[in-house]
C-alpha cells in the first residue's frame, strides 16, 4: 500500500531512457560495460512494445477461447443427455 501511494506521489515509475536528463542512467549503463548503452533500442529498460503485443494477442485469444469452451460444454451436456435419454428409454426390468 505504501509503495502504490509512493508511486501515485512521484507521477509513477517511468523507465523511459529518454528522460535521463541528469545522465545517470547513462552513468550507470557505462559504469556496467553495457555495449550498446547509446541505442535507445536495445537498453535493457520497460519496453511497452512486447506488452502491447502480449496484450493484444489476448484480446485475440480471449474470445476464441471462451467460444470453444462454450461449444465444449454444449457437446458434454449434449452427449450426458442422450445417455440419460437412452437409459431412460429402456424398459423396466420385471419381477418374478
């Protein structure tokens, strides 16, 4: 709870390379013997891209998913039914 209203105080956590104005970022990608710490690209900070493909694979996904489940259950209660049909419609066994 403190660390949420922390973040809400500070604007959130935002690992953006480009708005390391005071160089330490930079400092610290050196300081490491990052080799390619002058590529935006490929500096090992929040990338939002693989989250936005994440995301929307599961908005593809999600739909598919819940229709096929329908379809699944609709057969399971489909079959479970004409068993019961089939066991109903056979003729009562008779006493001696």
């Amino acid at each position: 709870m403190a660390l949420r209203a922390a973040c809400k105080a500070l604007g959130g956590l935002n690992t953006n390379s480009a708005l390391d104005y005071d160089g330490y970022f930079e400092g610290k990608m050196k300081q490491i013997a990052f080799a390619e710490w002058q590529d935006p690209i490929r500096l090992p900070c929040h990338n939002p891209m693989p989250t936005a493909v994440l995301s929307m694979g599961l908005v593809i996904l999600a739909p598919l998913l819940v229709s096929s489940g329908l379809v699944l259950d609709t057969v399971t209660r489909g079959r479970r039914e004409m068993k019961m049909l089939a066991y109903l419609s056979q003729p009562a066994l008779k006493r001696n």
